[in-house]
C-alpha cells in the first residue's frame, strides 16, 4: 500500500499533509507489452478538494450508497411471490425481504445441499433428475457456471451486489478485481447464507414446488397454481431462467405477450491451461500475479455472423449441464481456486430466423433438435468430441493430441460437422482458422471441441413495459435470463433488483 500511496502522491503532486485516508477501489493488470503493469483506482479522502478536482485523471466520487424508499399505493391483499431462486430471483426476494414485503419463493428444483447430491449423481452416473439439475434448483443455472461476476454495465446496482455477495461471503477481492470470480464451490455458502437470512426477514420458501399456471382475470393476476397448491397472488416477480420452456409455453397459452429472438449456439473448446498462459503471457506464463490466463476472441465470418468465445473458465471443467432426458448440453465451470488443468469457453455462433424460421417457437425447436441430435450421437450422455483441427478438416478423430477432455461422463469421437447445419459450421470453420491466426496453437494444439452448448440464452423475450417492468398481465414481473432481458449472474441480479423496486413502486407490503 506504501507504493501505491507514492504514487498516488506523485501523480497529483500532492503533500502528504492533503491526503487523509484512501482505499483501492478498482485494480487490474496488463501484461500484453512484455512486462507486467497493475493499474490502481484510488478512493482518497482529502483536503483541498476542488484543487485535485481539476486533474484530468480525478472525479468526485459518485455516491454508491444503495437507497430505495418504496412508492407503492396499491395494498397487496396477499405476499409477493418470486417464481425462481437463481441470481434474478435471489436479489429480488432479498430486497423485498430487506423492505419487509415477506416474499413467497417459489423453486421447481431442490435446497442447494439436495441439488448437489442429484447433479453429482448425474455427473458420476448419468442419472438426470428433470426437476434437479445443473439447470433447476436454488442458485439457479449460475450456481454450476463459475460464478464469474464480469460485467460491462455502469449501473450504480453493479456495486449493491457486490456488497451483499461480500456481506454473504464472498472474498473482498470482488470489489475492486476487474475480473471478479467467486467459484462455483464457494458460490453454495453465500447463497444459503443469503436465504436463512431472508427466511429471520419472513420470507417463505418452497422447494419441488413447481409454478403451473397463472390465474388471470380481466388481464389482472390473481393467483398461482403450483404443482402443490393454490396460492392467491397479485405481485409475481418471474424469475424462471432460460431452461423452463415448459412454464414460457403455459405463459403463452394465458395470454402472456412473448416474442421470438436471436440467440447463439455452439460449442466448448478445450485446451490445456498451461497453453492457454503461455499463449496468453508470454514470459509470465509462470507467474502466480497473473495465472491462470483468460481470453476473449471475436470474429464476424463472411456470412454475416459473429462467432465469440463466452463464459472462458480458467482452470475448469466442461460439465454435463442437461435438464431433459434424452437432450445433451454442455457448460462449463471453474471452482474458486481454478486449479484444473484444462481452460475451456464456450465457442457460440449467433443465429437468427434465417437459420430455424420465423415462428414464436421455431427457435426452441431448433435448439431441441439438435440437443436430442448431440445425444443421439453417442447415449447415455456420453459426449461427441472432435480435435477442432480435424472439425476443421471433416475428420472424424480417433486420437487425442494432448487435451484429454474434463466432462465427466466420457466421450465418444464423431465428427461434429454432422451435428450443425451447413451455415453454423461455415461460421465454426472460419471463426477458428481466424482465431489461430489470433493466438497460434488455438487449433493446433490438440483443442478439443465438446457439443452442444445450447443454453447459453433464451430463444423467446418476454412482454416487458419500460417503466413498470410488468408484462401485460398486471402484476407480473419477468426478469433475469429467461425473460430475455439479462445474461449471466451480475445483469440477472441487478434485473432482478430493478423488478423488484418496480413491485414496490407500485404495491405497498400486505400487514399479515
């Protein structure tokens, strides 16, 4: 800290006299230039304000304090209910809670302690409860993503849940990281931490409870069926994430207005760590500052398509990530020390209705057939593999070249050209043979690409007013992905969060 002090001193051309106390607010590194550079953004109190002020490098610090007074006029007659407890639901029922509404929490899957049993059971035999995956539960799809919390927004809620991942657990270090990371191990304590919290603030939970229908009158929600009971309901935060199709076509049949949107798919590919740092660090492939390296690749191919690596996890596992029988997905994930020997990112193409058509639900279709395609290739869910240097040659494998694959219920080589229709593997092609003119070794070096990777957004956008955030049933709040205005954990809270003030705005809290 004495450093940074100096230098900070040195930069503003500062006495010491004028600095009263300051704190690291934001740091990153850079080692693209042959050598390592940390850049620090400093939050200093001092005096003589307005002379610092004038240097270009220095602005007053905007107030990041959370406040919310709640609006609402409308009495609800009964408890908000929050249909889903992934990053969206978790951060609407934890300011509802924090504002006394007492939220019902409604979750189709099981107690993260439960939810851990069944996917480690699927991952060591195979056996997939449809209800309890890497997809449905509590923690939602982010719990098994690597809880990587990166994000391009500026919204001043970015720093409300950061603060509360820290109040629940988290390291520190995500406050100031430029590329915070919790690890989806160190991901459970938080959330359960944050959920017996709600529970002292009088939020009710219910677990394999299942939403099946809404209660609609006159454009007005009354009530929810779930799979258990009726509840009566005026205020419904929906929060259900990208996999539960099956609630998104109940919603349509009721009347809830959805539209069709683009959405990407396509591939993990794997190498070794140790390339990856080496690729990426040169001469400090081996220092412990900046290790395990990540990368970002983007390419527009000659079709009109990006392709782009997403969700890269240093030092992590491609896992089996389905929620149906008979349909193969991938993710992958890191836990919180990214001590794995592989790197692996999804590689996605984005698609559009030229690739499925133009109907509501052509897209989900598209995405089943070729998840029921990719497991048809190998059973048991197995998954296809491919050394993307043969993909790129229409080889089928039979070898590896030094990447042994991670996902844990084994591989089976097949040629991944028969799995994509001609214009995705066109992307494919292209995207990669750019991409190892990017960083040499991409495709040469043994990677290997694991299919499909299917789940990575929504293929339909729910209803959603600008202002009052409700969908044309009045009273019901879609958000997070699968309302298709969010993607991953940090855009999914904040969603969640926004939803929920909205709620308030509109409704006052119920007195039973």
């Amino acid at each position: 800290m004495e450093d940074i002090k100096s230098s900070l001193l040195k930069k503003l051309k500062m006495p010491k006299e004028d600095l009263i106390d300051f704190h690291i607010y934001r740091k990153s590194v850079d080692a693209r230039k042959h050598h390592v550079s940390f850049s620090f953004t400093v939050d200093a109190k001092v005096h003589h304000e307005k002379k610092y002020l004038k240097h270009k490098d220095v602005i007053k610090k905007p107030n990041e304090q959370y406040r919310f007074v709640p609006k609402g006029k409308i009495k609800l007659q009964d408890r908000p209910v929050v249909v889903g407890f992934g990053p969206a639901g978790m951060f609407a029922a934890l300011v509802l809670s924090q504002e006394g509404y007492r939220p019902v929490v409604v979750e189709r899957g099981s107690t993260l302690k439960k939810r851990q049993q069944d996917v480690d059971r699927f991952w060591k035999e195979g056996v997939l409860d449809p209800d309890d995956n890497v997809q449905f539960g509590e923690g939602g799809a982010g719990a098994f993503s690597d809880g990587k919390l990166t994000s391009r927004t500026k919204d001043p809620l970015l720093r409300k849940v950061l603060e509360e991942l820290v109040h629940y657990g988290a390291d520190p270090n995500i406050l100031i990281d430029a590329y915070p990371h919790i690890g989806s191990d160190a991901f459970v304590s938080i959330i359960e931490n944050m959920r017996e919290d709600m529970k002292k603030m009088g939020a009710t939970f219910l677990f394999d409870t299942q939403l099946k229908e809404i209660i609609v009158e006159k454009d007005l929600l009354h009530g929810l069926q779930l799979n258990k009971e009726k509840v009566n309901c005026q205020a419904c935060i929906l929060a259900v994430g990208h996999s539960a199709m099956d609630t998104v076509h109940m919603l349509f049949e009721k009347g809830m207005k959805l539209e069709a949107k683009p959405f990407p798919i396509g591939v993990r590919i794997e190498h070794t760590q140790s390339f990856i740092n080496e690729a990426m660090l040169k001469d400090f492939k081996e220092d412990p500052r900046l290790i395990p390296a990540r990368y970002t690749l983007t390419a527009l191919t000659s079709n009109g398509k990006g392709v782009y690596t997403f969700c890269m996890c240093p030092g992590g596992y491609v896992i089996p990530s389905a929620a149906q029988p008979g349909q193969l997905v991938v993710n992958g994930m890191s836990y919180a020390d990214r001590a794995g020997i592989n790197a692996n990112s999804a590689l996605l193409v984005q698609c559009n209705a030229s690739d499925y058509g133009d109907g509501l639900f052509d897209g989900e279709r598209f995405v089943v057939e070729l998840e029921k395609k990719a497991y048809d290739m190998t059973c048991d869910f197995k998954v296809p593999v491919q050394l993307a240097e043969d993909y790129l040659n229409n080889k089928t494998s039979d070898h590896l070249e030094g990447v042994v694959p991670s996902y844990s219920l084994g591989y089976e080589f097949r040629d991944l050209n028969l799995l994509f229709p001609k214009q995705i593997n066109d992307s494919l092609h292209e995207a990669l043979i750019e991409f190892e003119k990017k960083v040499p070794g991409f495709v040469s070096s043994g990677a290997v690409l694991s299919a499909i990777e299917s789940r990575s957004n929504p293929t339909v956008r729910m209803s959603r007013d600008k202002e009052s955030r409700m969908s044309n049933v009045i009273g019901l709040y879609p958000c997070g992905e699968g309302s298709g205005y969010a993607g991953g954990i940090v855009t999914s809270a904040i969603d969640g969060i926004k939803s929920a003030q909205a709620l308030m705005d509109r409704f006052r809290k119920s007195e039973e």
